[in-house]
C-alpha cells in the first residue's frame, strides 16, 4: 500500500460498514412493507457487492429471498466524452426482471448524482419498475442534479477537492472507506 | 490521438481482450426488448462500400443504429472515376460530411490506409482486397471463446484459399496474439507469398492437422478473384481441402467448426457439417453486430479512442 493511502483518514473501518448495512437492510423492510417486490440492483462493481451483502441481510432477517442483479451504467453516463472509451460493468437482471417492482439503486457513494441519474435512463431501457429507490453506502454531498438517497449509511460531509474511495473485502481484501485529500494522491 | 482499426496486427493483446469482454457485455443487450443504447449520439458512422458486401454492411448499420449513431450508406458502386482519384474525393466529401468513423470495404489492398490519412475520423477496415478483414477475425475469436470458454493455446486450423482471403491474415495475426496456435492447410498454389514470416505453421495435409485441431475454419473458395488455374477442378479442390462427412468424423468431440460466410456448399464444406451443432457458423453472423457494436464503442465512445493503430 503507497503512503498516501497510509496518511489517508480511514472514515469508516470494517464494523462500521456491517453495521450501517444491517440497519440499511431494516430500513428497505420497513419501508417496503417486508421487502415485499423489491429487487435490488446494484451499480457495479462496488454497488453490486453491496447489493448482494444487503440481500444476504435481509434473508437472514426475515427469510425472505429478495432478487439481486446489477445493472452497469457506463454506456448511459453523461461524461463519456471526457475521457477515452473505458471498460464495460456487467449487467445482470434477475429471471423476473423488474416491471412492477419496487427496485432499490445500490451504489458505493452518492456525490454528483450523475450516476444514479444515469441508472434511471439504463434501467427504462430494461423496464417499467413500479418504484426506484436508491441505497448508498455514503453521501459525500455536492450533488449536481435533484437526487437524492432514500437509505444512507453514512452522510459524510467532504470537501470537492478531497476523494472517497470504497474497499471492500470481496473486490480489495479489507472493508474501509476512505478519505484522501487532494495533495496525497 | 487518432486511431484506426485497420489491421489485427495493430492490437496489442489488451486491445484485443478489452474488444472481446466489451462484446461480451453487449451480447446481454441484444437478448433485452430494448437492443439501443444511447451512447453514441449525434456521432456520424459512414459505411463507405466499393465492393458488394450485404452481410458485412448490414452488420455494421445494425451495431451503429444500436449504438445510437447516425449511418450513411455510401455505395461507391459503379463510380467511373479511378480507383485512386474517387478515393481521395470521396474523403474529402466526408469530411464535409463530419463523419467520426468511415467503415470501409474496398477491393484494393491497403486503400484504408490511404483514407486513415485524407480523413479525421477513425477509419474501420471492413475488408480490403487480399490483405486483412479485422472485424471478422474478431468476430470468429469472439465466437470461439463463447463456444470453447478460452483461446490460450488452442489449435487452429485455417482451411482453403488462403491467398485470396483476408480473414486468414486477420485472424492468424489475431490468434496468434490471443495465444492459439494457427496452422494454415491449403494447396501450395493457395498459399501467398513470404507466408513463411506468418506467426504459424503450414501443412499441405489436412487429414494429418484434423485430429489435432480444436477449430477448424474453412475459407471460401474465392472462385471470382481467381482469374488463373489454382487446382485443377473443384472436385478435386473439395476431394483433397472440402470439409464432407468423413474428415468431420475424425474432429476431435469438441472441435467446432467455422466458415466466414459465404459458403459454397459442396466444395469447401458439406452442407451437412455445415448444419451440424458443431458449427458456429449461424453464431458468427449474430456475434459480428455485437463484436462491430464494441470497436465502434471503443473508438467513439469515448474523448478518444482506446483501442487501435495510430496513424
């Protein structure tokens, strides 16, 4: 690991995470009456992990089997044209697809919202959900266009010049999120 | 920078892989109601064809259309002007015109080469003369790892009219990059010259490469560029070089087999292997829209292209 990353503030560590997951997962079944037609998609790759460990609470919460996919957002963003052509995520609904269900956006950090709103032109391309929400692990503030999440699990006031980056066990070995300011990278 | 997708030989083995996984994503869009993507729009696709080809510039138009990019179809055919003259002046139209890419399939060897310097877009090669045909070679990669799950050291035999075919180029170069192994099987008369620098081997035997191979791809006869006496009869041809029922039976159980389309049925390949489930050959007519689909991404998607030779 670079020292920049060394100096970088750890802002949530392992249980941290665990912790605002679980509570996000009894928030989803709260506010969706027992999960009751959710699907959850999340954006990937770190939103679909996400997905994923949310899905797994809420099985052993409630035994209720809810279906995860992912759904990649790069051919629908709107600054495609500021960088080269870049690696495609993989998209993967669930067999009964989403028309007529509540799905639940999960992504790792919510900051302009270009993303998400991104998510919302690729997911009616794949159908007509009955209702979208959106999951973020955190929101870093600063959005750009009127969006907003329904479940956070941690509001993490930043400012533009600094970076949030995500590290989850099943992509990068450790669960963290982290804060590096400008002048370590 | 600018760059073009003129030879396989111009992609490094990320290149390649990054067309194929890209490809490999947007195979899962063409199974979806809704097949268009809006990521190329307001982006100019001319398809510049001076030689008849329906499967290749349908296949391009349907990967720009999806893509969301505006396509002109410019038919060259019959224009009197010569070769060299009408080329140039075709650039230059289409430069007016603000075209981003120009696919263009042109009997002349290296005639996209010149464009890639008369034109500001990227230039896609769909074919030229004797010399290369990037996409299909793509295509025919793309299909063998969805058949065959790898390409790292797989045994490939390139069957036919290798002196006529641009896709023997193209794909020798690209396999090779990929990792596999090519041998070339064809009569000596069928064979071009300096074949030898070719990174693969050549066999006039086809019985003795069959059993070793894990693809086999027949080449099309190319009977309309062949203006001299390459083999005595097409019996012949077929009896010694023709995919029929018997040299099928000696494939290995996985070996799969391919054709670039058209085929002549009968010669090059029995119509039986041909419809066989071993063959691939309806797949890599689906598999090129999604192959063409990723190398228009991967040149326009984006500020500049990611993948391709520099001019």
């Amino acid at each position: 690991m670079s020292d920049a990353q060394n100096q970088a503030r750890a802002v949530l560590e392992g249980p941290d995470i665990h912790r605002a997951l679980t509570r996000i997962a009894h928030e989803i079944l709260e506010r969706t009456r027992g999960a009751e037609s959710v699907v959850l998609l999340g954006i990937p790759t770190r939103g679909a992990t996400l997905a994923h460990r949310i899905a797994g609470r809420i099985a052993q919460f409630e035994g209720i089997k809810v279906p995860v996919g992912a759904i990649d957002v790069t051919m629908y963003r709107d600054d495609l044209r500021l960088r080269p052509a870049r690696p495609l995520g993989r998209t993967e609904l669930p067999p009964d697809g989403v028309d007529g269900r509540t799905v639940v956006l999960v992504d790792d950090v919510l900051y302009s919202g270009r993303t998400v709103r991104a998510a919302l032109d690729a997911l009616n391309d794949v159908g007509r959900p009955r209702a979208v929400q959106l999951a973020t692990l955190v929101d870093r503030g600063h959005r750009e266009l009127p969006i907003r999440a329904d479940y956070v699990g941690k509001n993490l006031p930043t400012s533009k010049s600094e970076k949030v980056k995500v590290f989850l066990e099943e992509t990068d070995g450790r669960d963290a999120v982290v804060l590096i300011k400008e002048d370590d990278r | 920078m600018k760059r073009h997708l003129i030879s396989t030989g111009d992609l490094t083995r990320d290149d390649a892989l990054l067309i194929l996984d890209t490809a490999e994503e947007l195979a899962r869009v063409s199974q979806r109601s809704i097949k268009k993507l809006p990521t190329l729009r307001g982006r100019t696709v001319v398809n510049l064809f001076f030689e008849d080809s329906t499967r290749t510039r349908i296949s391009f138009e349907a990967a720009a259309k999806r893509l969301s990019a505006d396509v002109i179809n410019f038919s060259a055919k019959g224009s009197s002007v010569s070769k060299g003259e009408s080329l140039k002046d075709t650039a230059l139209t289409l430069e007016a015109m603000g075209a981003d890419a120009v696919v263009i399939r042109h009997s002349a060897s290296g005639a996209p080469h010149r464009l890639a310097t008369w034109v500001r877009g990227s230039v896609v090669n769909a074919g030229d003369g004797t010399h290369e045909h990037p996409t299909q070679a793509l295509l025919d990669a793309f299909s063998i790892r969805r058949r065959l799950g790898r390409l790292e050291g797989l045994k490939v035999a390139v069957v036919g009219d290798v002196l006529h075919s641009r896709v023997a180029r193209s794909n020798v170069l690209l396999l090779h990059t990929l990792g596999a192994e090519v041998t070339l099987v064809a009569p000596p008369t069928l064979l071009p010259v300096a074949v030898e620098t070719w990174p693969c081997q050549i066999s006039y035997d086809l019985d003795a490469v069959l059993p070793k191979s894990d693809v086999v791809m027949m080449l099309r006869v190319q009977l309309e560029r062949m203006n001299a006496a390459y083999f005595p009869s097409a019996r012949e041809y077929s009896r010694r070089y023709g995919l029929d029922r018997d040299r099928f039976a000696r494939l290995h159980d996985d070996a799969i087999v391919m054709h670039p389309g058209p085929m002549n049925r009968g010669m090059e390949i029995s119509a039986e292997v041909a419809d066989s489930p071993r063959s691939t050959i309806v797949e890599q007519v689906a598999n090129g829209v999604t192959v063409r689909m990723a190398v228009l991404y991967l040149l326009l998607g984006g500020s500049e292209p990611a993948i391709g030779g520099a001019e």
